[in-house]
C-alpha cells in the first residue's frame, strides 16, 4: 500500500496542530506502508519509508494590489503545483483546507480515492475574513468541495464530526472519528530548566502554548493574569500570527502586563517539553477547538490543564480529574482556576498523574496509526467493489 499525504505543514515547518499530526502519523504509518509527503516549501529527502517533496508558490500570485489575497492564491498555485507531478499512490489523504483543492483534483486527475482529515472548519473561523479578506469564501469553498467529494472524512473529535455534518452535505457513515495522538517517547517530565533560565522565567509560571490567532484565545489569558495570584508568571509561546493586527493587539496587552514573558518564536520540540514538565499548569484558552493537541502534550509531561469546554477538549481533558474546565472567553473563570491548583498542589500533581494515564491509555500514535490504516483498507476495498479502483 502507498498512500500520498498533502499538507501544509511538515517538518521543519510545522506551525500548529496539523503539522504535529502529519508528523508523527507519517512517522507511524511508514513502518506498514510506502508514504510519499507533498507539503508547502523547500524540500526533497527520503528517510524510513517517507518520500518528501516540497513545493513553493508562483511568484506571481505575490504580486498583486490586494495583499489579503495573496496567501489564498499561492496556495492554490502549490496546489496546482503538487498536482502536476503524477500520483502513483493507492489513496491521496489531505489536511486542512490549503491542501483540499490538490486532494480534489488528485482523485478526478488519477483515479484513486480521495480521504481527508480535518482538524478545523472554515465556516467556524469567521474572524479569518480579517486576515484573508474575500479570499476566505475561496478557502471555505476549497473546503466544502474537498469533503463533499471525498470517499472518506476524518474528524479528531466527535465534536468535529457533528460540526462536519452540520456545516457540510457529508453523509454521516462517511464520517470516521480518529483522534489526535502524541508521542509518549518525546514527551514526558523531564528534569532540566536551561530554557527556563534562558528566557529568565522564575520557578513559578502558567505556560500557553499556540498559534497567534483569536482562535486560541491568548487574549483572555492575558486579562486573567491580574487575578491570578502573585508573583506567578504567565509563559506564553507562539508563532505564525495569523495577522498584523492581532499579533500587534497582543504586543500591547503583553507591554501593559509585566508578569507576562511572550517568546514569539518557534523552539525546539525539547524546549517545549522542559516548559511544559517545569510549569505549575498548562492553559489553553481558546473559544473554538477542534482537538486541542497542545492539552495531550501538557497531560503527557504531568502537568495539570486548565482549558475552555469547547469542541475536542471536551474528550481530552477530563474536569476534576486530569485538569479544570471554564467557559470560553471567561478571563476571571480562568484565573480562578488556575489559582486553585497554585493553592492546590496535591489535587495539582493528582491531575498530573492522571493526565499521564489517560494519553497513554487512549491516545498513542501506533493506536491512531492502526485505526487509519484500517480505514484505508475499508476505502480501498469500497473504491473496488464500486468498479473505479484501477490497480
């Protein structure tokens, strides 16, 4: 079996979410099968099973008088690009909607069933029309026409599946829930601070870790660290601000908190992995989830999680067992949280442990790795029996 993935996002660039799962379900999956990795930027290797080729946009498409455009039509043109280099694979499996055009036409141009993964939806991103202008209909539209016309969808949550269905004309047997997972190997406790001291943070601090973007809902934390108890620091990590404007929205509001340290900047995955083990809780804040990776990397280093009930940490995050749950966009909900596992230490380490147990218990990579290549058979075999599989 060969399967070709097309993302975005691949190591080194990896940005969110997305480009975690690509990663380490290719690295997964490469023990079983052949898999071939179209991504966006400079690259060309090959290492254990995985055939990687990058892909750059047209410099034409950067050369207009609207610059909100500009990201949307580069995309299509990477598209266009990644096409154009024949597909000789079994299955063709998309992530997010910048590589739904190129899986589109991969099963139109080649004859081989189309799967897609979606780890968030357009049409619950509106404040994305601030950052794409009218080329957020385009990536909407890139969106729908991807999982109208896959033979198979994959939501991380059943939260997303629900949103799935409601948003878009997908039948609800095509739906297939496989979470997200996490490398238990890479992250857990570990016992060093030389990050910590490079970037002066004391010993006490609440870490986030995220995008840029409204979505994640940094923002409110910010508001919050004035109710939370003193001398406790607020570590927030983040990189590729979805606009100008929100990453100078947020420099603001940092400058006028001074116990907040913002490292704007992507480190290495051991940096994160020595904050995440040093920090006295992990918050993610955000008002819209489909999954919530980063709650997985925090619970897998023992450290406690305070987290808005929203969409998939609904199903990684358990309240009062592994972390503490608060309405979205609720600043004070969420330093009345946090603070009760600063006073709380016990009942901290207690969700630490937890939190430990249950990503090992349920959300392992060879786990997912097995139900995805279950449900590439079951996709394979259906595109037989229908007359269209050409071998």
């Amino acid at each position: 079996m060969k399967i070709t993935f097309i993302s975005r996002e691949y190591p080194p660039h990896v940005y969110g979410g997305a480009g975690v799962h690509v990663d380490f379900l290719t690295r997964e999956l490469a023990k079983k099968m052949k898999i071939e990795v179209r991504c966006f930027g400079d690259r060309q290797d090959s290492s254990e099973n995985i055939m990687v080729k990058g892909y750059r946009a047209w410099t034409r498409m950067w050369e207009g008088s609207e610059p909100r455009f500009n990201p949307t039509l580069g995309t299509f043109s990477q598209d266009l690009s990644i096409i154009r280099d024949t597909i000789d694979s079994d299955i063709v499996h998309t992530h997010t909607w910048y590589a739904a055009f190129a899986g589109y036409l991969a099963k139109i141009l080649y004859d081989i069933p189309l799967v897609v993964t979606v780890h968030s939806l357009e049409p619950l991103r509106p404040w994305k029309k601030e950052q794409l202008g009218n080329s957020y209909r385009l990536s909407t539209w890139a969106e729908k026409l991807a999982l109208e016309n896959a033979n198979r969808v994959i939501a991380v949550s059943n939260h997303s599946k629900e949103d799935i269905l409601t948003y878009f004309n997908v039948k609800r047997e095509s739906v297939s829930v496989i979470h997200n997972g996490i490398d238990l190997d890479l992250y857990k406790p570990v016992d060093i601070d030389s990050t910590r001291k490079a970037f002066n943070i004391g010993k006490d601090y609440i870490l986030f870790v995220g995008r840029t973007s409204r979505q994640k809902g940094m923002i409110h934390l910010i508001d919050a660290v004035k109710w939370i108890n003193e001398g406790v620091q607020c570590v927030c990590c983040t990189s590729a601000p979805d606009t100008k404007e929100i990453e100078e929205e947020i420099s603001k509001k940092v400058n006028e908190q001074p116990r907040v340290i913002w490292i704007n900047s992507l480190l290495h995955v051991e940096q994160y992995v020595e904050l995440y083990s040093n920090a006295r809780a992990f918050v993610c804040p955000s008002v819209y989830e489909p999954f919530g990776i980063i709650n997985l990397e925090s619970m897998a280093c023992k450290t406690p999680v305070v987290a808005s009930a929203v969409g998939g940490i609904l199903e990684t995050v358990v309240d009062a067992e592994t972390g503490l749950l608060v309405e979205p966009g609720n600043p004070r909900m969420i330093a009345v949280a946090v603070n009760k596992l600063l006073d709380n230490p016990r009942m901290a380490e207690e969700f630490g442990n937890n939190g430990r147990k249950r990503v090992e218990s349920f959300f392992s990579w060879t786990s997912i790795a097995e139900k995805t290549e279950k449900l590439y058979i079951e996709v394979i075999n259906e595109w037989k029996k229908r007359g269209e599989y050409q071998s």
